[in-house]
C-alpha cells in the first residue's frame, strides 16, 4: 500500500499555472487505395510521433475515409508558446519523414476549467 500523496508545497491555482491544449492535425493521403493501406500509415506515425516527441496522440475521425488521416494530440506546458512550437514541430517531422502526405489542416484548441 502507498503512502499518500503530500500536499505539501502544491496551490490549488497549480493546475491554472499549466496551458493545456488539444493539437489537431488533417492530412490527405493520396497514395492510400484501402483502409489496410492506411491503417499501415495512421499505426507508424503515430507511433514515430509518440517516441519522438512524447506527446499523446490518436487517430480521431475519419477513420472509415482511407484517403484521409486525421489525428489528435494533447500538450500541457507551462510555457505558453511551447504548444504552438510542439505543433509547428510536429507538421515539419511529418512532412519530413513523410512528404506523399498533404497538410489539409492544423488547429489548436485551449482547455480551459479542467
């Protein structure tokens, strides 16, 4: 059995001091003629943005349209710019490792209140 957590030192506004932002990110995949193709190309990126930028991230609608991947990711930070930064990363990695994907579109979302 563990110890409970100290609460020691931990304001209640800690959790304010925190950005918290949900990425989302809609690309084209031309060169996907199957769900199979694509559920290839959605499996190993996810997985290469997971390790890479130890972000959260899922595949988020979409999911029956094979020529089209959309995703979602969530970042907290206290630095208010570094999501913004995450998300520009982000796009340049994906673009880079994989250039037969067009960017359709990219767009943050603030949470507020959690």
């Amino acid at each position: 059995r563990r110890p409970p957590r100290s609460t020691q030192g931990v304001s209640s506004a800690a959790s304010d001091v925190y950005k918290r932002q949900v990425l989302y990110m809609s690309y084209k995949l031309s060169s996907s003629h199957s769900l199979k193709a694509k559920r290839q190309a959605v499996t190993s990126l996810i997985s290469r943005i997971r390790s890479k930028f130890n972000l959260s991230v899922t595949e988020y609608a979409d999911l029956d349209i094979w020529q089209r991947i959309t995703m979602i990711g969530c970042v907290a930070s206290p630095d208010p710019n570094f999501p913004d930064q995450l998300l520009e990363r982000i796009v340049s990695f994906i673009t880079e490792i994989r250039p037969d994907l067009e960017l359709i579109d990219c767009s943050m979302e603030l949470i507020s209140g959690v």
